[in-house]
C-alpha cells in the first residue's frame, strides 16, 4: 500500500517541481528588466554605460533621479499628465458604460446603426492632417480640452462593457422596470455597481493610455505650460541622445540642463526616464488587478 502512494506521489511531485520552475522562470523573465533598469539607474553611470550592471548596483548612489527632476517645467507638466490621466480617465470610464449600457437596449431608436457607426471608427480613420485641421477648427489647438474631448468616445471600450452587460442577468433591469425604475435609474442604481470589473478593466486601459500619450501634445500645443510630462521627458532623451548638439528646452534653463547632461549618460538618461514615466502605473495597477482578470475576460467573450 505504502508502495502503491509512493509511485502515485511522485509523478505528481515531479510535475509541481516543473510547475513551480516554470513559473518562477516565468516570473523572472517579466520581472528582471525592470530590475536592471532600476539597478542601472542607482549605479555608477560610467560603469553602466559600458554595460558591468547585470544583477547588482554598483557605487549606488540617487544623483540621476535627483538631477532629472531639476528639468523646467517638469513638475507643471506632471501636473498636467496627472490631470489629463484622472479627467480623462473619469470621462472615458462614464461615456463607455453609459453608451456601454444603452447600447443593450432595444427601444433605443435606430440602436443598431448608431452602434455599427460607433464601432466602424475602429477601422477607419482619416489621417492626420484631417484630424488636425479637426482639432483646430474646434478650438483644440493649445489647449487642456484637447487631451481629454477627443478620448472620451472609444469604441473598444464600449464593446467591453455592452458585452459584460448582456452577459448579466436580465432579471435584474427587468424587475427594477416593474418597480418603477427608469433607464438611468437602473444604469445609476444597479448596473453601475455590477459592472465594477468591467469598468476597472477600462480604467486601467484609459489611465494608460492617457499617461503615456504624448503626441497629441506634439501636434496640438505649443504652449509649455501645457506640456506633459511624457513631452518634456520625449524632448529630453532627444537632447540627451546628442549631447554634443544640446539646445535649449523651450528657451529655459538651458545653462542646467546643458550641465545635467554632461554629467549624466545617455544611458542613465533613458533609464532614469523610464523608470519615473513607468513607476505611477505600476503602482496603480495592483489596486484595480483583482478586477482585471474578471473584467477582461466577461467584456471579451459573451456567454
């Protein structure tokens, strides 16, 4: 009997040892590049530069990360990003479970046509140049507006939230209409705190994108004031990437930056970058990844 659990035993032990190796192999995969960028950027820059820096910091020291946020205009355009991520965010997240949710509904006039003309604009688009003239024919040039109005309609994310809708009990808006609820009332009271999973799953999607864009900022604004902190990074690593060529960032402070530059690395630069531009979102993403998972996979697949 003893021998029989012994031979049942170690297969099974054997395929939880391979398990847990190609998971923690897995795991080390995803995790060691943002481990050496991070080591590189607290390491010597000279000696990161030739490339010593592979498992452990050397002559550790915060001087990059220090010089960095001596950049002008640095902390107004993280003000502006942090802005333009939670209103954009805000917006996106609302205008994608309302339409979302309307979408569901038949009585709604001519409901199929105003969802195929919603989703056809996944596909086609017309350029640029077009939606440039657009954006300044409507007064979006040089302005906050013109980070946030043109997100708030996306149609991808409407479909996740239609599909997490019609794959949830339709007794529920069914007995709240009999008791008298409205449309909104059901969407405020009942859908809302339903779709969670669903709306943290676009949260996260639109908070990324809307933190990492910066070329609506370079076709659309001139004004530094109304830089963000992905441009005023982007515009860095250029300068960074020839120093021999250095310019002025937006005609200020060129004296500093002339002199952040020459003592740091072009390598240092681009890490030490990352690592800021990377860092919020990785910081945000554990408080809505227990949603995720869920929410991805019910606004993906119906049924």
């Amino acid at each position: 009997m003893t021998a029989l659990r012994k031979r049942v035993e170690v297969p099974d032990l054997i395929i939880t040892i391979v398990i847990y190796v190609l998971f923690t192999a897995f795991t080390f995969i995803c995790v060691y590049p943002f481990y050496y960028i991070i080591i590189n950027t607290i390491s010597a820059n000279d000696i990161s530069a030739r490339g010593e820096v592979i498992f452990w910091p050397q002559q550790v020291h915060f001087q990059n990360y220090i010089d960095i946020f001596k950049v002008p205009g640095l902390w107004n355009a993280l003000m502006i990003s942090v802005s333009r991520t939670v209103i954009g965010t805000t917006l996106t997240v609302g205008a994608s479970a309302f339409l979302g949710y309307m979408f569901t509904k038949d009585k709604i006039w001519m409901r199929r046509f105003w969802y195929r003309f919603t989703i056809i604009t996944m596909f086609f688009n017309a350029g640029i140049i077009p939606w440039y003239l657009t954006m300044k024919t409507l007064g979006l040039t040089n302005n906050f507006l013109a980070y946030v109005l043109p997100t708030i309609v996306a149609p991808f994310y409407i479909i996740l939230v239609k599909t997490f809708v019609e794959s949830t009990p339709k007794e529920l808006q069914q007995a709240a209409t009999i008791d008298g609820a409205g449309t909104l009332t059901i969407f405020w009271r009942i859908m809302l705190p339903i779709c969670k999973p669903i709306l943290a799953t676009v949260a996260i999607f639109a908070a990324v994108d809307q933190w990492n864009s910066f070329q609506d900022t370079l076709l659309l604004v001139t004004d530094s004031n109304l830089y963000s902190l992905q441009f005023i990074l982007y515009n860095y690593i250029k300068q960074a990437s020839s120093l021999s060529t250095l310019v002025n960032l937006q005609n200020a402070g060129s004296t500093a930056i002339a002199s952040l530059a020459t003592e740091q690395t072009t390598t240092s630069i681009r890490m030490t970058v990352t690592i800021i531009v990377v860092a919020p979102i990785m910081f945000v993403y554990p408080i809505f990844q227990r949603f995720f998972v869920k929410g991805i996979m019910i606004g993906a697949v119906k049924g």
